[in-house]
C-alpha cells in the first residue's frame, strides 16, 4: 500500500569499495594466473597462501516500497578501483528487474528504480554487477552478485481470515465462558517496527461479551444470560496493527453469537380445569381429544410425556404424546355407553423427559390439570352380539334351507325394532337370503361346494324408526361336501402290451380323481367290468394306495391275431353312498426289444421269409410304378381319339348328345326292386352298421306298424328318417341316405320310368316344333309316337 506523506524520506546509499592492502612480493618462476578464492603452489619455493584481489565489493542496497515521485529513485551507486574517471570504464548489470525496474547510469554507475516497488509482492532482487573497459571491451573485474531489499512501510491493515462468524454458546453460561477465537493477519514485514504487530478489541457486544486483546478469544461477560430474554448478539472485533497506537492501520469482523437452549424452563398448563365433550358414538381406538402443556424450552428441552395419573376414566381413556406437536392426545380404550355413565374425570400431568441436573433448583419440572370428560347422548345404530358369524350348510341342500340366524339390537334406551338385510353387489348371484325380521339366513339356490366351497356375505341391520343407521357384519358360510361325483380316470391312458409280455406283468398304473372333499373321494376301488364271461387276457390290481395296475393274464400276444384289446373297468370311491364310474380302456399290441422298449406297433408285411432282399423289394416296387405309369398313359391316349359327339357342324338336326351307358328303360327289372318302394314293411329288416364297434349293447329298433301297398314313397322315407334318429348303433357323424324319390310340386313332373308302368302320357309334343331347327328331329319323334297312340 502506498502512504502518502508530506515527508520525503531519503535511502541512505552505501558503497563500500575495497582497495588493496598487500604490497608482498612474490616470485614468479613462470605465468602463474590467479582467479578468485583459488591458491596455486609455486614449485622449488615456500608454499605461500595468497587472497584473491578484488578490485571491488558490493553490500546491500535498499530501496523503500511504495514510492510516490515523478522521478526515477535512486538505489545506489557502483565503482571500480581500476575507474580513474576518465569515462574508459563502462558499468553494466544484470539480473531480476535489470534494464526494466532498475536502470543504472554506464559512465557514473548510479542506479535508479524506475518503478514503484511492492515488498507483500517481491522482497528483494538479486542482481549482477560488471565493470568493462572501454579499451578493449573487456571485463576489468569478474561480475560480482549483490541484493537490492525492498524495505517495508506500514501499508497494509489487519485481514481476519474469516468472516462474518456464527457462532453459538449455551444459555446460562459463566462468566469468561470461550465463545470463539478470531484471528487477523498483516501482509506487512513482521520483522521490521510494529507493522505487522496486531492488537484486538470489541466494538460492539458489551457488555455481554468480551475479547483478550493479544489472543482474540471472545468469552461471555456477563452471567445467566437467558435465552427466553434475547436470543441472538451481534458483537463487532477490531483489530489494529502497530500495536494499537496512534497512527496504526485497522480491520474489523462481526461475529454472529446465538444462546442455544438448555432445559431451564418446567412445563406448565395455561389452564387448571378442562372440559371435553365426547359423543357416545366414537369408536374405539380414535382421538376425542387434545391438551398441552406449556414449556419456553424448545427442541429436546421441551418434550413432554403426559400421563393420566388417577380418575374414574383411567380405564376408559388413554392419553400419548405427538412428537411434533408436543401435544397430549386423548384416546378411546373402551366403548362410551351414555345410558350407563354420563361423566369421566381425569387427572393428566405433562412432565419433561430431559430434566438437566445443573438446572434441578428451576423445577420441578412437571405440572398437573383436570379434565372432565362428559359423554353425549346420540341415536346408535344397531349393536349385533357377534363382530361375525361362520355357518355351515351342506350342497345340494333344499332350496329355503335355513342356514343360521344373526341377531342385533338397538343400544339406545328406545329399544327400537330391527330389520336385517344382505348387502348384494350387481354381480352377486345371491345364494342366499335373510328373514328381515327374525335375521335367519336362507339358502336361495342349490349350493355346489366343487364350485364355490366358501361364500362370504354381508348382513346390515338398521332401525326401523331411524333406517339411515346401519350396522355391519361379516358372514361366513362354509359349504359341506356330500358325495355326488363319481370318480374319473386322471386322464386317458395310452396302454401298450407287448407281444412278449409274461403272466402277472404290470403294463400300465391307473389314477383316478374326485371333485368331493377326501371323506367322499379317496380311497378308490378298481375293477374289471367282468360281464358274463372273465377277461381271459388282463385284470386289475388294486394298489391300496388309490391307485391301481393293469397285469396280464397270460403271455405272447400276437399283432397278426388282434392289435387292440378292450378292457371295461369300473371306479368306486369310499364315500356314503359310494359312486362308481366305468371306462374302457384300449390296450395296444406293440412289438417290444428284450428290454421292454416299444419298436413298433403296426403291422408289418413277413417279407423277409421269402428270402427277398431290400434291393429286390425296391426293384419290384419301380416295376409297378412303371405299369401304372403306362396303363394311365394308354387309357389317356384311348380317350383322346374318340369321335366327337356332333358329326357335323351343318347338319344341326344331328346335334344330339348320346352317352354309351343306357338305362334298360322300362323292361329293365334286374336295376332295381320296384317291391321295396311298393312294399315296405316286405324290406323290414334289423341291419347294423359294422363300420365302428359299440361300446353299449344295441336297443332293439321301434318296429313301425306294417303298412299298406298303397303307401306313399315320401311317407315311408319320412319312417326311416325317425328310425335313423332314435336308433343308438348309429355312429354320431352325418350319414347321407338317398331315396329315389323327387318329392311333389315339380312344373315338370317326374321323368323317372317308374310312373310309365301305370299311367299313359297325355302330354302334347308339338310345342317342340317352336323350338328351331335344333329340336325338330325331336319333336318328329314324338310327333310320330304321339300320332300312333291317336291312331
């Protein structure tokens, strides 16, 4: 920092030149060079320690900081012994700041600061001074190193290294409790003067507080300093260099001190009589009420516990503490019945649960109330004697079968009638119903405990006077199990025997299921469905362990005599009364290694017997391909030489289409049986399809009344009809029956043959003459016939 002063103060400049003082001769046998600081021995002579001459020394310059004139500073000024000051000696230097801070005169070796010099940026320069002869521009003396220091003024006030400060310190602290250390630092040389000597003091905070001048610690002065009084000081610290005189130069902080809170405040209650009105309504468990005791503490200092510490409600009501709030919540622990008890006095005391020992003379630190408690009468809806109810019904149970009664009541003193009804949702198939009077719950379906084996409903009851209240309750009704399923195969068995099986061998395990509870279902019997005759090939074991196994009865099954067998079993459980089921299974013949693995299960052509080899066999087989290939390629080539059906394009008279298979006409009786159409009841006769093989026994056929010769065609087809519907053995795909009958109301009647055995045509021919030249060959023909029959 720069001080302007109207005072100029003048560097004292010293040059101290060195001259030689040894006048000792010394003999010289040959050129001996001698440099600086260095001893040469000088053979056949006396070893002789000589200095090395220095024709010129330099000590420090100084040079004050912060210079404020127009003009250059002078520093100093250099000279040389071998100088006679004739200007043949030229001065020159280098180093820090040479040629730009520091300039120096070459003929009178003066040196001069160009600049304004900072000593907090740069304390000193170190710099190299030379003296070279003019002559023969050759250094007179070796270059010599000096120092130009930068001398120190008092330019810089005291700096605290942080700020403003927080701070906090307990409430009730003695007096010279340590609050906080401040420090302040000088940029200025602390080695020179009292520049950089720093005193403190308070501006600002007393008299709470106080600071030792030397160290800058800040201690409370003042005793019982109370944070419910005043919270927050603002205390102000000076520091001043040149050990606080006059004249020195001064920094200043501000530190923010806060009273932290300790427990020295007891609770109290504003009030030492409450009142709370409690509806006897509110349900258990939920807060009817709150109070609070006061504390000037804050935080943990003021955390209160409230108890009830005696009263006719103590086991009515509760109390407990909100954390945030610090307020006492008062719940419910019983049910409030106005017609029984009207009124509920409670002691309750708030109490800290921090009590600081240094404090215990401020306390006690608890505090005590009352609080009336009066109960209000309102219109209750029903009370039901049970929270829920559990029911059991059987399934398949009657429709109106009573399944259980709920039963609620009117708390109040009226004593008002109640209704009941089910609470049904828009999906609710509603099983059941109640009585709305006597509460009892019916069934309004059949119950099937395989579907729904739990029905959950909900019964409301309300006052007749008053039916807004309602009450709810919970029903559960568990369905029971009655045996009405018979039991199943698990799934279809895939059964494989093989060709060399052994009597008493297991090919198969069976499993079976039941949809009813296990008293109804497990454990399963397994038999064969014997008939009249025994299964001579398979039978069935039972396990004893609701399973059972298919064992043969004898060995070697052949796939050439019969590939699949047809075993009927019958499945019983061990309900009351037992069910039973029956199913047949379908046992394959397989062709098995020596293992028991499965080869095939088809059956296969016995070639090999006949000595023929693989290659032969597919020989054979293109041989065939072959001929067929050429029979289909004559047939083909056959019927694309035919004649083509019109002879000639002209001769549209001819353009007849004629087809080779002609019907026999009326003279063929060997086509068709007329008598089965003019008879039926002769073409009665039991057929069975043998296209499938029945599982059941065939029922015998409804055998019509027999009918007249005279019948008609369409009436009989109509009897079959009703046969093919109501007999069993019929397989259940379509069957297509044709019956040579076209029905009536045709505009062109019947062309069959059939009717020309009875009846005479009468029909007139000669419209074909208006047909055009392609039917008049037609209509000459049967103008000629119909011409004979006029005749």
């Amino acid at each position: 920092m720069r001080i302007t002063s109207t005072s100029c103060i003048c560097p004292v400049l010293v040059c101290l030149c060195f001259v030689q003082r040894c006048y000792g001769s010394i003999v010289h046998h040959g050129p001996v060079k001698v440099t600086r600081n260095q001893t040469k021995h000088i053979e056949k002579e006396t070893e002789v320690h000589h200095r090395p001459k220095r024709g010129w020394v330099f000590n420090q310059f100084f040079v004050l900081e912060e210079h404020i004139g127009s003009d250059p500073q002078y520093v100093g000024k250099l000279h040389s012994n071998a100088d006679k000051g004739d200007g043949s000696v030229r001065y020159i230097i280098t180093g820090e700041g040479a040629g730009s801070i520091f300039i120096i005169d070459e003929t009178t070796g003066d040196i001069h600061a160009t600049e304004s010099l900072d000593r907090e940026q740069k304390s000193h320069y170190v710099l190299h001074a030379q003296a070279i002869d003019l002559r023969t521009n050759k250094p007179l003396e070796p270059e010599s190193e000096f120092i130009i220091k930068v001398q120190d003024i008092n330019d810089n006030v005291p700096k605290f290294t942080g700020g403003p400060y927080v701070v906090t310190v307990p409430e009730m602290s003695a007096v010279g409790t340590s609050v906080l250390q401040v420090t302040a630092t000088d940029a200025d040389d602390p080695t020179y003067g009292n520049s950089a000597r720093v005193v403190y003091s308070i501006l600002q905070g007393q008299p709470y507080f106080s600071v030792d001048p030397k160290t800058g610690v800040i201690r409370t002065a003042l005793p019982n300093m109370d944070r419910e009084a005043r919270e927050h000081y603002s205390v102000v610290i000076q520091a001043k260099d040149m050990a606080g005189q006059v004249g020195g130069l001064s920094g200043s902080t501000t530190v923010n001190i806060t009273l932290t809170d300790v427990n020295d405040n007891p609770p109290k209650f504003l009030q030492k009589h409450y009142q709370l009105y409690v509806p006897e309504s509110a349900h258990v468990g939920t807060a009817v009420g709150k109070i609070k005791a006061s504390d000037a503490d804050v935080g943990s200092n003021a955390d209160m516990r409230y108890a009830i510490i005696n009263g006719d409600g103590a086991s009515t009501f509760s109390i407990s503490t909100e954390t945030e709030t610090g307020e006492g919540i008062i719940s419910l622990k019983k049910p409030l019945n106005y017609e029984k008890k009207k009124t509920y006095t409670l002691n309750i005391e708030g109490a800290n649960t921090n009590v600081d020992s240094r404090f215990i003379n401020f306390g006690p630190f608890k505090d005590m109330t009352t609080l009336k408690i009066t109960v209000g009468d309102v219109d209750e809806p029903p009370l039901f004697t049970e929270p829920a109810y559990v029911m059991e019904v059987y399934e398949n149970a009657d429709i109106g079968t009573v399944v259980g009664e709920v039963t609620a009541r009117d708390p109040d003193s009226a004593n008002s009638l109640v209704r009941y009804f089910i609470d049904h949702t828009a999906h609710d198939e509603r099983y059941f119903h109640i009585d709305a009077n006597s509460g009892a719950i019916k069934t309004a379906k059949f119950l099937n405990r395989e579907e729904i084996p739990w029905h959950n409903i909900t019964v409301s009851a309300s006052e007749i006077d008053n039916p807004s209240l309602l009450s709810h309750v919970p029903v559960g009704i568990q369905v029971l199990d009655v045996n009405d399923n018979s039991p199943e195969l698990s799934s279809d068995y895939d059964i494989i025997v093989c060709e060399n099986a052994k009597p008493g061998q297991v090919i198969q395990t069976l499993r079976a299921d039941d949809k009813d509870d296990t008293a109804n279902g497990p454990s399963f019997i397994f038999t064969v469905d014997e008939g009249p005759t025994t299964n001579p090939n398979f039978t069935v074991r039972n396990n004893n362990d609701n399973t059972a196994s298919i064992v043969t009865k004898r060995k070697r099954f052949s796939r050439k005599t019969q590939e699949v067998y047809y075993l009927p079993i019958i499945i019983s459980d061990g309900g009351t009364p037992s069910l039973s089921s029956s199913s047949t299974l379908t046992i394959r013949v397989c062709a098995c290694e020596r293992d028991g693995s499965v080869r095939t299960c088809h059956a296969e052509a016995f070639l090999s017997a006949a000595g023929l080899s693989t290659g032969a066999l597919i020989a054979i087989l293109l041989c065939v391909i072959i001929l067929l290939a050429i029979v289909v390629l004559f047939i083909t080539l056959k019927r694309s030489k035919k004649e083509p059906l019109i002879i000639s394009e002209e001769d549209v008279r001819e353009n007849v289409v004629t087809y080779d298979d002609e019907g026999g006409g009326e003279e063929d009786t060997e086509a068709f049986d007329i008598t089965a159409l003019r008879n039926p009841a002769a073409a009665e006769e039991m057929k069975y399809r043998r296209d499938i093989r029945p599982d059941v026994k065939p029922t015998p056929k409804h055998v019509l009344p027999p009918v007249l010769d005279s019948l008609d065609v369409h009436e009989f087809i109509k009897q079959r009809l009703v046969e093919a519907d109501l007999d069993p053995s019929v397989p259940p795909y379509d069957s297509l029956q044709t019956y040579a009958y076209e029905g009536q109301g045709s505009d062109a009647g019947s062309i069959s043959s059939l009717d020309s055995v009875a009846t005479q045509s009468e029909q007139d021919f000669n419209f074909l003459c208006d047909w055009g030249p392609e039917f008049k060959k037609l209509a000459e023909l049967y103008g000629d016939i119909q011409s004979e029959r006029t005749t």
